[in-house]
C-alpha cells in the first residue's frame, strides 16, 4: 500500500494542469535505431497531444540497471522499451519472438508478432503495464572468431548468448552458451571469456565486433523484439484524448519502425564489411544440421505450453 501510494503521489507530481511528463528509459545508446524510434515517438505524442504529453527519452538505461518489467510495475520508472526475449518474468510467452529458426523473413516474422501480440499484452498486465508497441531487430546471426561451415565448427566454441531459446540452441550445437549482460560482452571478448554471440548486424554494428571477431555468419537465427510499454497507474491517470494521442503515435512509430529495421541492417552490414568482418550465408549443410535442432527445441518449448501458446502456433503453421 505504500508503495502504491507512493507512485500515485509520483504520478500526481508529474500532472500540471492537465499537462503530464514521463520519463522513457531506452536500453540502449543514442544511435541505436530502437533508441532513435523511441525519440520520435515522443515527438509525435507531444505532436498529437497537443503539447499535454511530453516523454523524455534516456539511452543507455540510464534510469533501470535492473529488470525492466519489474521497475515499470513498481512505478520506478514511467515508461521502457526492453528486449523481450531477455526479459525476466515473460515466462514462455516472451521467448516466443526468439525461438530458432521459426521466422524466415521480416514478413514471418510481423505475421507470428501479431498472432501472439494478445500473449505479450495480457503478460504486461500481469506486470501492472500496457504494451504500447514491438518492433524487431534484425535477424540474429552468428559472430565468430573462426569460419562456421557446419555444425561440428560450433564445437568448443564459448558464445555469449540472450536467452533460455538461444543458450539452448548453442549447448544442443556443441558449444558452450555464456549469460553476459550486454554491457559486458566486449570486454569479455577481449578477454577471451567468450570468443562468439549470438546477436544482429545492428547491434555487432554498435558493438563494434570488427575489432574483436572476424566473422559473422547469416544463419538467420530469430527476429526478436524490443518492446515499449507504460506502467498502468500513469496510463490510467491520462484523459482520453492523452490516451488517444499516445496510441496513435505507437501504432504509427511501430508501423514505420518495422520498415526502418529492414535499411537498419542493410547499414550494418555494409558498416561491418567495411571495417573486416567476413559476412556470408550459412551454407546448405549448416542449414539442414541447424534445422534438426530447432525442430527439437520447439518440441520441447510447445510441451506443457498452454493453449493460447499452441494456439498462436497453430495458426502460424496456416
């Protein structure tokens, strides 16, 4: 009770007049193009408000050094994009973005995003917010120090991975799959506590990869999705036309964002060959021996799952 008081006396502080200011913790740096999105779509709430609704934008996780769902719940911060599947407290249903393999295609990967978007809102009720919009990141690919042409190169290789689905995928291959927050993951390259990852062209871009690995593998592993919600306490507190505002400017950052991560990739994979990173398809052979594994991983995730989750499958599967 205190603590709810407490946050409702924050939310009472932010209103002045009708007018309302939240904070928006964004996970990562200033260039990064989820960050950047998050910048625009405060500019179109403040556009389509009126001026009532300003958001202010923090890179870097500047406000959250812990877990994201927990911290907007409890009011610690208004507003916070996150990476879903990495997410502590999304249970199974978070993880679904980043299961191996299911997604081929940008297009796949909106169709299975809209199939299971009701799961990924009913979970941020449960964590006291509202899921305001996704978007994904670019396929994940596979960094490495040396070449991969088939499943036995993944043999003693130590990847720092992004959650439960790709840890799993990387032990299954042969490898070794190490948990790093990702503030961590170059210096730990440098060390040699880990010598590959699993992520995007975008992020090895921001990342700067080239100067630590020397290859990166297309094996189009998954297309995860960040997301941006708000506490419901500060959703609540806004009138309808605040509230209006701000689902029209989600639905229109998420529209456009979702074509801004196809040039976003397409940048960063002429950025990474221009600065020495090997870039190449994963070769037929990988491919098959990959596919074998997925297909056993997504047994074992659908198996006790619950019907809105086999569900969501089923009709993907269409």
């Amino acid at each position: 009770m205190l603590r709810k008081s407490l946050l409702l006396t924050a939310i009472a502080g932010s209103l002045f007049a009708g007018n309302v200011k939240m904070d928006l913790n964004a996970k990562y740096g200033a260039n990064n193009f989820h960050t950047k999105g998050a910048v625009e779509f405060s500019s179109l709430v403040k556009d389509y408000s009126k001026g009532t609704v300003k958001i202010t934008v923090h890179p870097g996780s500047a406000l959250i050094k812990g877990n994201p769902l927990k911290a907007v719940k409890d009011g610690t911060v208004a507003m916070t994009d996150m990476f879903i599947p990495f997410t502590s407290g999304g249970g199974k249903v978070f993880g679904i973005s980043a299961l191996p393999f299911i997604a081929n295609s940008y297009e796949d990967a909106y169709k299975l995003y809209q199939l299971a978007k009701p799961a990924y809102e009913k979970t941020a009720k449960k964590w006291n917010q509202k899921l305001l919009y996704s978007v994904t990141w670019p396929a994940s690919g596979f960094y490495s120090k040396k070449d991969i042409t088939s499943i036995s190169d993944f043999k003693g290789v130590k990847t720092r991975t992004y959650d439960k689905n790709s840890a799993s995928f990387i032990n299954m291959s042969g490898g070794s799959a190490v948990a790093l927050p990702w503030g961590e993951v170059y210096s730990s390259l440098r060390t040699g506590m880990v010598d590959s990852v699993v992520t995007s062209s975008s992020s090895g871009k921001d990342g700067k990869f080239w100067e630590v690995l020397d290859n990166y593998t297309k094996i189009n592993y998954a297309y995860p999705l960040q997301a941006v919600t708000i506490n419901l306490d500060y959703w609540n507190s806004l009138d309808k036309s605040q509230k209006e505002a701000l689902t029209k400017a989600a639905s229109e950052i998420e529209k456009s964002q979702w074509e801004a991560v196809k040039v976003e990739e397409k940048t960063a994979l002429e950025e990474l060959n221009k600065n020495g990173i090997k870039i190449k398809e994963a070769s037929p052979q990988l491919k098959k021996e990959l596919d074998v594994i997925a297909n056993d991983l997504l047994t074992k995730y659908l198996d006790g799952a619950n019907s809105q989750i086999q569900g969501i499958f089923k009709e993907y599967r269409k």
